[in-house]
C-alpha cells in the first residue's frame, strides 16, 4: 500500500511527463532571435510546433556555420529527432512551403515523416498577396510583408477560406476556387481597376500543389494531444511579437494573429493545462519594421550603429529595421499577457562597443508617469519614455560560455532587465551560432 506521501512525488512525476508544451514567443515586435533559441532547445524534446502566423516570420538559423532563414517550417527541423508541426493557426503558404523544402533537400536534411501539417490550416491564395499589396498601397500602409496574411486571415474569419484539407479532394479544390475567384476577380476588376487571376493557371497550380503536400496533411491536434499524453516534449514556437498581436498588440500596426501565449491553445488545438513553461525572447534592445510607434526609437547614428552592428534586415523582406534601446517598460506588459516566466536575451554581443546603453523604465505622459503600456496608438505616440543610462562593456563578449565571465557592466545590464521586470534571464545569447549562448544557472 502506497502512503500519502508516496504518492506525492509519483503524483508530481506523472504531471510533469504528461504535461510538457513549452511556449517559446517574442516579446517584443518580432525577430527576437526567437529561430535560433528554438533551435538550440530542440535538442531536447520531441516536437516543435508553429501555431500562427505564416510565411511572413524569417526564423534564422546558423547551421553547420551558413545562415539559413525558415518561414513556415518550425525551427527544430534541423534536429534530425524532432517533428516539425504546422499548426491550424498558421496559414500555409504552399509556394512557400515547397521552396524551403527544397532548401532542406539541397541540404540532405531527412525531413521525411518529419512534417506534419494541419488539415485545418487555412492556405494562403495568390489573392491575398493581390489585395495584401493594393490594401498597403491604396488604403492604409501597414508595412506588411506582403505575403497575404491579412486577407487570408479574413478569409477564414468570414468563412470563404481553403484549407489544406481540401487539397486532398481536386473537385471541392475547384469549385471553392471557383468560387472565390469569382468574388475577388469583380474586386480586382471593378474596385481596384486591376487584372484578373487566371482561374484555370490557379487551379492546376494549387492541383499541383496538393500532389507534392498531400502526404504531410494530418489531424495534427489529435497527434499533439496523444503526444502530450504519451509525455513527449513539445515546443510551441511563435511567430512575431507580443506587441504585433492583433489584440494585444499596437493595432492597427500589427499582424493578422495572435503571436502570445493565448494563441498556442487555439493555433495547435491543445488544451491551456497542457502548458507547463513560457520564455519570452527578447533583443537586448529593440527593432521593428513596418509602420507603427515605437517609443524607444533611435532616428539617429546611435541608431544605424544598431542596425549595422545587428545586422538589422529583416529576415523575409530585407528592409531595414527600426532600432532603439530597450524598452523594459513595453516588456513588462508583455510578460503580464504571455504570463512569461523567464527570458532569453539576445544579441546582447552587439551593444558591445557603445560606451553608455539606455533602458526605458517608464512613460510619461504630459509629465506623469502612466501605469501601463497603452496599445492605442494616440496615447503610445504621444509619451515620453523614461530612461536609465548604463555604462557600457567595452569588450567582445561573443566568445564568453558562462555568465560569471560576462563583464561587470555586462551583468549589471542584464540584472536591470530583470529588476525593472521582476522575470529571471535564463538564457543569454552572444552571437548568432548555437554555441554562443550562455545558460543562466540560477
Ligand atoms: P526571429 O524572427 O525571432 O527568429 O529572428 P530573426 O532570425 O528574424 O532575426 C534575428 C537575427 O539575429 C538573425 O540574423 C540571427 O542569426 C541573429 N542572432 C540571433 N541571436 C544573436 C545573437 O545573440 N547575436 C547576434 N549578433 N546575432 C544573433
Ligand atoms: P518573425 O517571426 C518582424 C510585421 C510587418 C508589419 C506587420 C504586419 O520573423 O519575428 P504582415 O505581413 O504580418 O501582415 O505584416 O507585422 N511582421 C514582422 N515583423 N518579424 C516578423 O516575424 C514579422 N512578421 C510580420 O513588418 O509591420
Ligand atoms: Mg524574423
């Protein structure tokens, strides 16, 4: 007979093999580091899974010392053990898809049995990237990536959109595109006074498609739910950033999805106690790119000193980003939504060589400090943020493994981030490959 406290630790032990997601999101306006954290965590656990957004993430990876950038596969795919997963949430992007494929197989990655992809994902039409494109130019400029999320997400919402599902039935493929196109043809044409998509290239182009994808389409939320049960370890990887979250974020510059810690439940159809950790990465400074506030901003040469040091062009579209200082005050909202628990700074190594480094503590507004970061956009371009100068290192950290060998400054830097937002730094990342991240003890 077991006693009580027998039972306990068997009790503790079955609740954490049975409950092992692992939420791993941006904290801040996307491109965060967020692929090569991922990356480096997969070699640990079972699955990685992508919950929202689409091909407009750029996850970048350094493998085998090349760069490569990842837009709708989960960054574990470079772990030869781990499955890679694309949720509901995500809208797929076949073109897309197909090309990074490619890339894998140039690379003689075994990625068979290795993907599975959401029949519940909604796919992405070239109609959308029509309209993505004649939305930024005739009607408001977001700065999207022009890749069709925004109307393939109202696509699903009004419920006129394709799922990969229905790749696998070439007579219902054609009658929704039919359908569809019939819908967007008169508003190419009579709104926006712009060319027809050929409807007999779509569909064999899609009938293409579905030939070459059908074999990774699945009921991926069943699969993650047995996995859960079965005690697999799971990542749940997001796309952007807190602050671009079409509810949460600094609407209406933002993106179509729900990149915080609420969107894994929904994106990959598993319960929210199936979750048991959220990290939130973040830059040790800040970027952004499209339009949009951005208190912290730097529109000066300590700013392009950012951006060349960084490397700051994005991932998917090769614009510059917007830099600026870190903004702890803007964290500690994300942290309140996503409920993160711990942090992974990165690129901490690029603020090597600037002799005083700021970080925003606080707003103001007409000489107050507010309570909360406003998401509106009025009240978030109108304050002042508040800052604390630090002295800067000085010295190449890019090659340092532990934290006590970080400099001084170094470590009083990072113990600000976490004083001004109350959440421990478990990982530091120093440079761009796998081995230049230092793990945080305690
Ligand atoms: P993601 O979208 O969050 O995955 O981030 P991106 O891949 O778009 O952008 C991050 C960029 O920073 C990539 O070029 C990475 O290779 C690079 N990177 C990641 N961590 C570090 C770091 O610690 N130091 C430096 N210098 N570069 C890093
Ligand atoms: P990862 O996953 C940074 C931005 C765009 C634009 C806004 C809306 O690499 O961090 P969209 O094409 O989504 O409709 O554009 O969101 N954006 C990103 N910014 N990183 C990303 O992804 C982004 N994905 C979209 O620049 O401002
Ligand atoms: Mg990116």
């Amino acid at each position: 007979m077991f006693s009580n406290r027998n039972l306990l630790p068997i009790g503790v032990f079955i609740l954490l093999r049975i409950m092992s997601v692992q939420v791993i999101l941006g904290a801040q306006w996307g491109d965060e580091g967020k692929g090569k954290i991922v990356d480096l965590l997969s070699d640990n656990i079972d699955i990685t899974a992508r919950y929202q957004g689409g091909a407009n993430a750029g996850h970048t990876i350094i493998y085998e010392n090349n760069q490569y950038v990842l837009h709708l596969i989960p960054s574990g795919i470079f772990n030869n053990n781990v499955i890679c997963v694309i949720g509901n949430g995500v809208v797929f992007d076949p073109e897309a898809f197909l090309k990074e494929l490619q890339m894998l197989k140039n690379l003689n990655i075994d990625f068979k049995n290795r993907i599975l992809i959401s029949h519940n994902a909604h796919l992405i039409m070239p109609y959308h990237k029509i309209l993505d494109r004649i939305k930024e130019n005739k009607i408001d400029k977001i700065g999207t990536t022009g890749m069709g999320i925004g109307p393939a997400y109202v696509d699903k919402a009004s419920r006129i959109g394709i799922k990969t599902l229905d790749l696998l039935d070439k007579k219902i493929l054609k009658e929704k595109i039919k359908k569809n196109l019939q819908y967007y043809n008169d508003l190419f044409q009579k709104i926006y006074n712009t060319k027809p998509v050929n409807e007999n290239e779509m569909i064999s182009q899609y009938e293409m498609y579905a030939s070459q994808i059908e074999d990774f389409i699945t009921d991926t939320s069943l699969y993650l739910n047995n996995a859960i049960k079965s005690g697999k370890r799971i990542i749940a990887e997001g796309a952007q950033g807190t602050l671009l979250d079409i509810d949460h974020g600094t609407y209406p510059f933002v993106t179509s999805s729900n990149p915080t810690a609420g969107g894994v439940c929904i994106g990959l159809g598993i319960p929210p106690t199936s979750i048991t950790s959220i990290l939130g990465v973040v830059k040790a400074y800040c970027t952004r790119v499209g339009e949009g506030p951005f208190p912290t901003e730097l529109n000066n040469e300590l700013g392009e000193k950012i951006r060349r040091i960084g490397a700051e062009y994005g991932a998917t579209t090769g614009r510059p980003r917007r830099c600026g200082w870190f903004d702890a005050f803007a964290l500690k909202y994300s942290i309140m939504i996503n409920g993160i628990q711990k942090l992974a700074v990165t690129k901490l190594d690029v603020l090597n060589d600037f002799d005083e480094i700021f970080i925003c503590t606080s707003y103001e507004y007409e000489g107050k400090a507010i309570k909360t970061f406003p998401t509106d956009i009025l009240s978030l371009g109108a304050i002042t943020p508040v800052y604390e100068r630090f002295e800067g290192w000085k010295t190449d950290i890019s090659g340092v493994k532990r934290f006590e060998d970080l400099p001084e400054n170094a470590i009083k830097y990072l113990s600000a981030i976490e004083k001004y937002t109350g959440v421990g730094i478990s990982i530091v990342s120093v440079g761009s490959k796998r081995e230049q991240t230092i793990i945080v003890e305690n």
